[in-house]
C-alpha cells in the first residue's frame, strides 16, 4: 500500500501487472476467459498470453468472413481447425489456400466435416501443413469418388514429406475408399499412432467383386481389404497403438488375424456395433493384445459374460470399457471385472440383465484389488435396485465424477441420499426417468410418520455431514466401510432410513445434473436442492407439477448454466421467464418444447437477455407466432438451431 492512501486509488485505479491478470485468468474456465477479455485492454492482452493458447480449437462454418478470421490467426501459436460446410466453388478454395497460407507451419489439427472438398484443394492445401499431427477426413466421399486422389508421384512426395510427423489419421466413414487410396495415402503417413477406419465397407472375407476370398489378389482399386489393412498394420506396427473399427461386418477370424498381427501392440480398440464378433474371438484378441487399455464392444450384440470374464482376466492394465448395449451379458464376469485395479470407467448401460450384486462383490475386495472408477453408467440397467446401489455409492466413494442411473427405474429416495452422502465428488449426474425419487429424497429427509413432525427445512442438517463436516468429505467413513466391507441387508436398509443423510446439495462440483421425467418432484426440493454454483448443464423436462418458482430459483442460484432443458413442463410460465431470464446470461441452449404457457413475451425477454443463446428449441409451443421467432432470430447473432415446428400458425416450420 506504501503512501497511497485509498483515494489516491480510486481517482487513478492501479494498474495491475500483466502476471497478475494472467493469473487470475488462469482460474477461469475457457469461456468465462473470453468473457473476461473483453473488460478493457490489459485484460484482453492477459488472455493473449501463450499459457492460454496451448491448445485453441476454432471451429466455423466456410464462409467469406472466416477467411478473414483465419488471416487474424495467423503468426499465432499453434492450433487447431474444424471448418465445416466446405464445397467445391471457389470461396472454399480460396480458404484453403488461406489456411495453407496463414496457418500451415502452425496447424496441429485440421478437420472438415460436412464438407465436400476437391482433390485439387487439399492437395493444395496439405504440403503445407508441416506441423500437423491429426487429420480428420471422416466421410470426405468427394476426395475418394473417382479414385485419383494422389495417384501423381509427385504430389505425393510433396504430401510426404509434410505429413511424415502425421499421427493421428480418421478415415471413417468413407465409402469409396480402396486399397489403391488407401495405400497412396498412408504411404505419406509413415508414423501413425492412431486410425480410424469405422463405418467403412472393409472387405473382410470375400471380395463381392470377384467371389473370392479377399488376400488371394492384388490391391484393389474398388474396395478396402482386411489384407491390405494388415499390411499397413505391419509396416507401422511401431507406432500404431489406437485402432477403431467400429461399425465394420468384421468377423470373429478377420479380428483374430489383427490381434496376431506380429509386433502389433494396441493399447486402444474400438469395435462398437460389430455385430458378428462372438466370445471367442474377443478372448483371442485379449490374449493377443495384452496392453489394451481403452476396449469398446459396445453393440457388439453377440458377445456374453464370457468375453466379460477374458477381458477382466487378461487386461491387467484396462481403463475404460464400455459394454453399452450387450443385451446378453449378465451378472457373470462383473465381481471379477470390478476387481481390475486399473479400470477407472465402466459403461454398463442397457445391459439389461445386470442387478448390480456381481458389481458389489467386485467393489468390496481390498483396495489394491478393486477398481477405482471415475465414471459409472448403469442407465437403463432397470433391475439395480436400492439394496445393490446402496453398496455400490458406498464402495465407489468419492473418486466417482460421473454416474448414470437414467431409467433404474426401481431406484428411490434411499438411493439418492446414498449419492449425497457417499459420493460428493460428482461431477455429472443423471437420474432421468429414476420416477420413484421425490422431494424427500432430493432434500435428504425421511418422510414423516405419523408420530413424528416431519422435519423443517432449517433443521435439515444432514446427519453425516454435521458430523463429518470439516474433516472433508468421505474420508472418515471410507475407512470405516473398508475396514469392515460389508453388503447391505434389507436390516440395514430399515436402519437407513432413520438416518437423515444429506441433501443433494452436498455435490458441490456439480456440473451437469438430469432430473427430467422424474415425475414426483415439485418445487419445494428444486427450489431448496438444485443450487450450484458450477452448474452447466441442467435438465428438467417432464416434471408434471414444477412451476415457474423453480425456474426463477434456478436461475439465482445456478450462474453458469449454458444448457437448460425444461421440455413439457407445463407449468412453466413468461412469468417464470421474466424473473429467471435477466440471470442467465451464459445460456446457450434452451428447449421449451411443448410448454404453452410459453408465448411471445418470453422471446422478448431472451433477445434483451440471452445474447449467447445457439439453440431453442419450441416446437409445439402452441402459444408462440412465427412472427416473433423471426424477429428472434434478426436479434441474435449466434442463435443457430432454432426448431419451431407446430408453433401457433406455423406447423412444419423449421429453421436448421
Ligand atoms: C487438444 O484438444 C483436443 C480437443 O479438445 C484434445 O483431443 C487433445 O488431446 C488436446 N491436445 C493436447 C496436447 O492437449
Ligand atoms: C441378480 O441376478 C442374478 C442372476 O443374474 C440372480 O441370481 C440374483 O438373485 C439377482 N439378485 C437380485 C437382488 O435380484
Ligand atoms: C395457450 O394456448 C392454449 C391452447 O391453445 C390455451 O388454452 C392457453 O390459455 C394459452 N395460454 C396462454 C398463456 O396464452
């Protein structure tokens, strides 16, 4: 402070210096970041520091203006393109040559989805980009039609010798490439770590153009063949670590004959929605293919407890799995995949046979021999009943982030509480259609009997929590569960009851929380629970009797929202939205579908209001005119996605 005296500071505010404001920035998220820069100019110029530009991704549509955005970027560090809506006329050209121009050397990642591109163009283009490390040409079908794409020696030399450093290359969804394309291209990428070929016609076993087995022939220049794809595994095997073939027919010999490949080391394998892989052959690849960590068989409708039980045998290093719609895996398996030290994600969700007691006997093994996941997702797994989830939240702990338990429709208010008490580390929760749940649940209270008051909302201290309070959470009673791990028996679950555990305001790192269509719920929990200050993404459709209290509490007490989904609720009023829309600035997306107490006043309020709004959604909002949509849409400037189909005198409209 020295001699200035405190108006010495007001009259000529001091200048803090620039290290200051970058790390102050620092604490922001990348939004709130921008935000902030444009407070005054030594604000702007701390969020130009290098620390914050590591790893920018620009993402726009072709268009006259962003060429000149691109010129701007220029001389910047490094960073990464995703330009969509690219054609064949010349803007697009011209912007490609910009970006070659502008950008090249400093081009870490380029992708041009919804695009169709000319040979001509990127051949243009990609010389140029002699610092890129992934390329992303998903679904380019104009690149491959005709079949010429790099077929000059030249071109290709000079493709080489800029994307000689290229790891990362996702081919998928191309349905004109071929072993001729194939081979030319990832002859200049001699050291990919990562490819993705998924949604593409492989031809596995026989060659449809020939009637013969595929690998008895040369390269083909109408299709992709399993043997041309394991030469290129073989030639690259050093590096290659990541390979996704989702969506192909491959078959259970085809993915054998990958697994051998010799010197091939994954360490990720995504096999999503190949329906013809069975148990054998996923034993086969984890015994080949020891070092996968990241396995996706979601889809793979085939597979049972069996390729369950290989997996959690022989991956000793697994991280992420997801099973996700494996109709046919059951409880089997699960004690010992959940006994994997390793796994930190687990998605579980429409397996429809999973009760969760297999889970609990994985979670209750010592320590060293349990997994300690960060995201669990049992959606849809609709026989998880409170007694096995009530052992699951007390054994996962707090190392959990995200959980999904949409649809367990047999969960109830016990659960919740277990949630708040037990896992307070959460960061995204989903409970849609959990219908069983109500405002006790939410508030931590047990339903009065009819000796008992019913406990008042400032008393609601929740027991653990008054306890534990200021020792930080969970520590305490993790010890207390893993000195004596124990399942829960329906006794336990009496006692529970009488407790009154916290309420769901304890998840204070909440960022993304899905109520909607649990239908029980009314204002006096959402206006008391659902405050959090890092709230992005909030859901709460289908809630039959919440009105516009709700609403305008939510948006007090939840500042960051940019997502806000309040579909069919019909109590949801312009009144609501006249006290809740000055508060949310930040909002992004808004769906409203099919609230007809929703009329023109409330898009009024969201043009004076929420400048950053890119999608709304109030189709079947029978209150609301065309006319004002339009005005609407005159009014604000990154507003997108705009769907207003059955809208008062407007039916079939739509904006995209
Ligand atoms: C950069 O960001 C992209 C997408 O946000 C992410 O996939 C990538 O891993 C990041 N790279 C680095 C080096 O952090
Ligand atoms: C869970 O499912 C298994 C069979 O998969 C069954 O034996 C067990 O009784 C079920 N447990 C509960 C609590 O429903
Ligand atoms: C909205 O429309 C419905 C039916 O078209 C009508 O019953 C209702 O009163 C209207 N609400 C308002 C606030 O205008």
């Amino acid at each position: 402070m020295g001699d200035s005296s405190e108006d010495d500071g007001a009259a000529d505010s001091p200048v803090l210096p620039l290290e200051i404001i970058v790390y102050i920035l620092s604490f922001l998220h990348t939004s709130d970041r921008k935000e902030a820069s444009l407070v005054c100019r030594s604000w702007y110029d701390a969020s130009q520091e290098l620390c914050f530009q590591k790893n920018v991704t620009y993402r726009f549509p072709a268009s006259a203006s962003s060429l000149e955005l691109i010129r701007h970027l220029g001389g910047k560090s490094r960073c990464s393109l995703i330009i969509s809506q690219l054609d064949g006329f010349s803007m697009s050209r011209s912007l490609l040559l910009e970006v070659g121009v502008c950008l090249g050397p400093q081009l870490e990642s380029l992708a041009l989805p919804g695009s169709s591109v000319t040979e001509a163009s990127l051949i243009a283009l990609l010389p140029r980009l002699t610092s890129l490390r992934r390329l992303i040409l998903r679904g380019l079908d104009s690149l491959f039609m005709s079949g010429a794409f790099l077929s000059r020696e030249e071109h290709r030399q000079q493709v080489r010798s800029a994307l000689c450093g290229l790891e990362e290359l996702d081919l998928s969804d191309l349905r004109y490439l071929s072993d001729v394309t194939f081979n030319r291209l990832t002859g200049c990428t001699p050291r990919l770590s990562r490819l993705s070929l998924a949604g593409c016609h492989i031809a596995f076993e026989m060659d449809p153009y020939r009637g013969c087995p595929v690998g008895t022939v040369e390269d083909s220049s109408a299709l992709l063949s399993l043997r041309n794809l394991k030469k290129l595994l073989s030639q690259q095997k050093s590096t290659i670590v990541a390979l996704d073939l989702s969506r192909t027919s491959i078959t259970p010999e085809s993915l054998r004959n990958v697994a051998q490949v010799q010197g091939l080391v994954l360490e990720e394998l995504c096999l999503h929605g190949c329906k013809e892989l069975t148990d054998y052959s996923i034993e086969i690849l984890v015994k080949h293919q020891p070092n996968l960590w990241k396995l996706d068989v979601s889809a793979c409708t085939e597979l049972t407890s069996r390729a369950v039980e290989a997996i959690a045998r022989n991956l000793k290093r697994l991280t992420h799995l997801s099973l996700y719609r494996n109709w046919r895996i059951t409880e089997k398996g699960l004690a010992e995949l959940l006994s994997v030290p390793s796994l930190r994600s687990l998605d579980l969700s429409e397996c429809l046979h999973v009760n969760g007691t297999e889970i609990v006997k994985g979670l209750t093994g010592p320590p060293t021999a349990r997994a300690q996941l960060e995201t669990l997702s049992l959606k849809h797994c609709t026989y998880i009943r409170d007694s096995a989830f009530v052992s699951i939240a007390q054994h996962l702990g707090s190392t959990l982030r995200q959980l999904d338990l949409s649809s367990c429709i047999c969960l109830t208010d016990l659960s919740v509480r277990m949630i708040a008490t037990y896992l307070q580390g959460l960061v995204v929760l989903r409970l849609r259609y959990c219908e069983e749940i109500t405002d006790w649940g939410l508030l931590g209270m047990e339903e009065a009997t009819t000796d008992e008051p019913r406990p008042s909302l400032k008393d609601q201290g929740p027991r653990f929590t008054r306890t534990f309070g200021n020792m930080g959470f969970f520590q305490p009673l993790s010890l207390v569960f893993q000195e004596h791990p124990k399942l829960v028996t329906e006794d336990d679950l009496e006692m529970y009851k009488w407790e009154e555990g916290a309420s769901l305001r304890a998840l204070k790192g909440l960022q993304e929380l899905d109520l909607s269509a649990c239908s029980k719920l009314t204002d006096s929990s959402i206006k008391q629970v659902v405050r959090f200050p890092d709230l992005h993404r909030l859901s709460l459709s289908m809630l039959p009797v919440m009105g516009d209290a709700s609403l305008a509490s939510v948006a007090r007490h939840c500042r960051s929202l940019t997502s806000l989904a309040l579909s069919h609720c019909p109590h949801i009023s312009d009144h609501g939205m006249a006290q809740a829309a000055p508060y949310l600035h930040r909002l992004q997306h808004l769906y409203l579908s099919s609230c007809n107490k929703i009329t023109d006043r409330t898009l009024l309020l969201l043009g004076q209001h929420c400048k950053r709004l890119r999608t709304l959604d109030i189709s079947m909002c029978e209150n609301i005119s065309a006319t004002s949509v339009d005005l609407l849409q005159s009014q604000l400037p990154f507003l997108e996605n705009v769907h207003c189909q059955f809208i008062c005198g407007a039916e079939h409209l739509h904006y995209d």
